[in-house]
C-alpha cells in the first residue's frame, strides 16, 4: 500500500490504540503521534449486559475500547486532525470499529489492515503497511 506522507496510521486491538503519522516519501515511515485518550466506558454491540446469552465481561470491555477509539477517530475526522487514515486492528476489534464509523471518517479511510500489531514496532508496522 502507498502511504501517503502526513497520513495517520492507528494501530488497535482490544486493549490498546497507538498512533503513528507517515513522514516518508514513498516508502513508510511512522513517527509516533501522543496517543489521545479513549473512553472505554460503553459496552459496545448495543450496550448489552452480560448473560448466558451475551457476551462475557472481557469481550464487552474490549467491544467498548473499540467503540471508544472509533469515537476519538471520528472526531479527529470531524475537526480536521487528519485528512487520510490506516486504521490497522486486530480482526475482531476492525469489525467493531467499522460499526461505529462516521461518514466523515469513511471518507478519509484509505486503507484497513486486519492483523494485530499494537505489539510491533514503528518500523515492522511501516512494513506491513508496505507489504498491503
């Protein structure tokens, strides 16, 4: 995948966001970005509560991480804080995060990669990216 300098990859899974702007011409280069904070405070799937037939505490907490970080994004979309996206998640919480999109946001998505990576590296993560 081409990334495009100034755009802004984050990188998510069930518990953790970390952000990276490019600042590499033609080849990826991620320059860590402060992490904003995240209200996990919502459930997630429908504010659902836990029962035999719903999903356990930990699932819940994760879908609400989820649902927090798709709130930050769509409000760094709504004010103009990036203009393109890479939004790279771990496959579940990539499903959960497309559910609570804003159209504005959707506009400046121009690329998801479902692996988890919040683990990796700056570099291993340009690389992946690369490799898209």
């Amino acid at each position: 995948m081409i990334l495009p300098k100034g755009a802004v990859v984050a990188v998510v899974d069930g518990e953790r966001l970390v952000m990276f702007r490019n600042t590499g011409d033609g080849e990826p280069q991620l320059s860590a970005i402060p992490t904003p904070a995240v209200d996990d405070a919502g459930s997630g799937s429908g504010g659902h509560r836990s029962s035999a037939a719903n999903p356990d505490n930990d699932t819940q907490a994760e879908d609400g991480f989820a649902h927090g970080v798709a709130d930050v994004l769509n409000r760094w979309a709504l004010s103009g804080k990036l203009d393109e996206l890479v939004v790279v998640a771990a496959p579940k919480t990539l499903g959960e995060l497309r559910k609570n999109w804003h159209k504005e946001l959707q506009a400046k998505l121009i690329g998801e990669i479902d692996k988890d990576l919040t683990g990796q590296s700056g570099d291993q993560i340009a690389a992946a990216i690369a490799r898209a």
